[in-house]
C-alpha cells in the first residue's frame, strides 16, 4: 500500500483529500504547511507527496525545490487552484499538476501515473 504525504493548509482539502484517497486504498499522512516538512518526510518515508501550491507561510515551489534537493526521486503531485505556477521555473521540477477540485479522478489519475513510473525506475 502506499503511503501518501498531503501537504496543504487548508483543512478541509487535507479532510476531503485523506478521506477519499484512503478510501482508494492510501494510507495517507497529512501536514498543514511546510514547517519542519523535511523532517516529516525523512520520518514517515512517504512513496508521493501531494502539494500545495500556495499557503500561508509558504511557497511550495521552494518547498519542492527543498524536497528534489534532498529526495530527489520522490514523486510530487502540484496541487494548485491557479495555473499561473507553470509561469514559474521551479514548477518544472514537479512530475505532475492538478487543479484543485472536489473531484478527485484526476488527482487520484495523477499519483497512479506518478507511483507507476517510480516503480518501473526502480
């Protein structure tokens, strides 16, 4: 099974995320920001981390630069309610975009896609 990291701080979207991708058979870890999230992944070993773009105290595009500098295999899914990220560079470091929604196929499209690829790079 694998285990996904949801990183975003907005609770609602952390709740709606982990109910359904549990449901789809994750084991799912959430963070409400970036703050100490290194350490978070270096602790529960995710297979993907799931981003949000922008949050309060953060940037997630350095905070995935900060994660390909030091788990540089790791699958990030982007998660973003603005497509004015692909104007930035550091977005290209990302193996996939979602816009958020309420639907969740196509995020959950995505982390298939993402964790398929890690598996066959192994």
């Amino acid at each position: 099974m694998a285990k996904i990291l949801i990183v975003d701080d907005e609770e609602h979207i952390r709740y709606l995320y982990s109910e359904e991708l549990s449901e789809a058979g994750y084991e799912v870890i959430t963070a409400e920001s970036g703050h100490m999230l290194l350490e978070k992944i270096e602790e529960e070993k995710p297979d993907l981390v799931v981003l949000d773009i922008k949050m309060v105290d953060y940037n997630g595009l350095d905070l995935l630069q900060d994660i390909r500098n030091k788990f540089y295999t790791m699958p990030v899914v982007l998660c973003t309610a603005y497509d004015t990220f692909k104007e930035d560079m550091k977005s290209i470091a990302a193996d996939f975009y979602v816009i958020k929604s309420f639907d969740l196929t196509e995020l959950k499209k995505k982390i298939a896609m993402a964790l398929e690829a890690t598996v066959n790079t192994e």
